[in-house]
C-alpha cells in the first residue's frame, strides 16, 4: 500500500514544555491514525531529543528543521547529521523557503547537505517551490525544475528513492499566504514528477514521494490529497493547535477507510 506523508514543520514555535504536551497528545492518538499515514513532526533543535523519546516505540517520526554538510567543525550555529543521527532520528527538512529567504539557503550547499544526509541514512526532506514574481512571470515550472536539479546534483540513482520532496509555493506559505488551487497544484506535482524521471528514469523517480504544503488547513486538505501526484501534506500553522490537527488526521483517515 502505498503510503501517505503527513507532517509538520513548527518552524520556531512551542517551547519543550508545548512539544511535549502536544506529543503526549500525538503519542495517545497515533493508534486512531490510519496505518497508510506515515506521521513526521519537525519541532525545534532543542526538542528533537526529548520528543524522540515521549514519541519512543511510536509510529511517529521526528525531523530536523536544518542540518550542515559536515560531520562537525569551526561552523557556529550550526548542527551536523552525526549530531541529528545520534538523537535517533532519520528525517532532515532541507530548504524550506524560510532559509532560503532569510538565511541565505542556496541549490549548491543544499546539494551537499542532500548528499550528507543520505550518506549518513538520514532522509532528505527537500522544500522546493517558486515565489510569487516568480508565478506571475510563469516561471514558476522553471524554478523548481533548477531547485531540483541543483540540489539532486550529486544524488545517485541507487540513493534517489531514498528522498523526498516537498513542493510548497512561497506564496501559498504563512499569513500571508494565498492557498493554490488544486488544479496548479496538480500541473505542479505532475511537472515535479517529470523532472524527477528525467534526472532518474522513471522507476526510481516514481518511488520518490511528492508532498504538497503551503496553507494547508481544516477546509482544503482532502482537495489536494485527492490530486494525482500528490503523496501527502506538509503542514504547518494548522497542525500546531491539536485540534485542527487531530481534525485533520481523523479526516484523512476516514477518507483512506471510504477508498478501501
Ligand atoms: P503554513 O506553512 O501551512 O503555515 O502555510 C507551511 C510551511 O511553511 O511548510
């Protein structure tokens, strides 16, 4: 059965004392969730380890928000995969337009952190996505198409369908973000796959999962999980409040129980 990507990245939000009350919560509820559902929650650095172990024995993964290429040196503020390996976890978010906007995230050292990650057997969670001068100029298919090739550069087959992929429209993301509509959703999705078969051929690049995220909240998400293509959801503000999030994961798996 193939499986559906769930997950929230709480960017800089909740404390220890909030992500654990919320995992506490996570860890309780997780038997209700759908089986296809692959659950991953992507809190801050200082949280990673103690989450892991409120979340021990749970189907419920934990990410990093970031991670550096190397294993450790003179590079302050950062963190390296031997550091994120030794927590107990497997999952790193690579690009998320927030570092590329702010902190200067470029396609050559997200190839190295790719390439890291998997090298340490850590999934490379990686964020791609146009933004909104981008769109109007309809460039958008072109942007992401350079963000994958770029940092999929140095990606061997053998090791592409170890990642995945998180389309997310910078600006479908945040407060002042527009949802898109599913219909751009989907010729997004379908494009990714394209590029993605292009650079593996098309076995491999059909193992690689695709995820949509960018206002995702308690109206819209069947609309995109419907879409072909679309292999699961990266949220963020509406899965930091329990209740929309629980709201969300007992629909999802509702609408999985109705397919079956
Ligand atoms: P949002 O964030 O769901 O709050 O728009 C999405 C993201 O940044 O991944």
């Amino acid at each position: 059965m193939k499986k559906l990507y769930i997950g929230t990245n709480w960017k800089m939000h909740k404390t220890l004392g909030e992500g654990k009350r919320y995992c506490e919560w996570l860890a309780a509820y997780a038997k209700e969730i759908h089986s296809q559902i692959d659950l991953f929650v992507i809190p801050p650095y200082t949280a990673i380890y103690p989450l892991k172990e409120t979340l021990k024995d749970k189907p419920v993964r934990i990410g990093s928000q970031n991670m550096h290429w190397m294993d450790e040196g003179p590079y302050t503020g950062e963190i390296s995969p031997l550091m994120l390996t030794e927590a107990g976890i497997d999952l790193v978010e690579l690009g998320h337009s927030e570092r590329r906007q702010y902190y200067n995230e470029n396609d050559a050292d997200l190839s190295k952190k790719v390439k890291a990650a998997l090298d340490h057997h850590l999934t490379p969670l990686l964020c791609i996505g146009e933004s909104l001068i981008e769109k109007q100029l309809s460039a958008g298919p072109e942007t992401v198409e350079r963000q994958l090739k770029m940092a999929l550069a140095k990606v061997e087959k053998a090791q592409a369908g170890e990642v995945q992929i998180a389309y997310e429209p910078v600006w479908a993301i945040g407060n002042e973000g527009t949802p898109a509509s599913p219909e751009y959703v989907e010729q997004m999705h379908r494009h990714i796959r394209q590029v993605l078969i292009r650079l593996f051929g098309k076995d491999t690049a059909n193992i690689i999962p695709v995820i949509f995220g960018g206002s995702v909240n308690t109206e819209n998400y069947l609309s995109y999980l419907k879409l072909k293509g679309v292999d699961g959801l990266f949220i963020g503000r509406a899965a930091w409040d329990i209740e929309t999030f629980r709201e969300i994961l007992a629909g999802i798996t509702c609408w999985l129980n109705k397919k079956q």
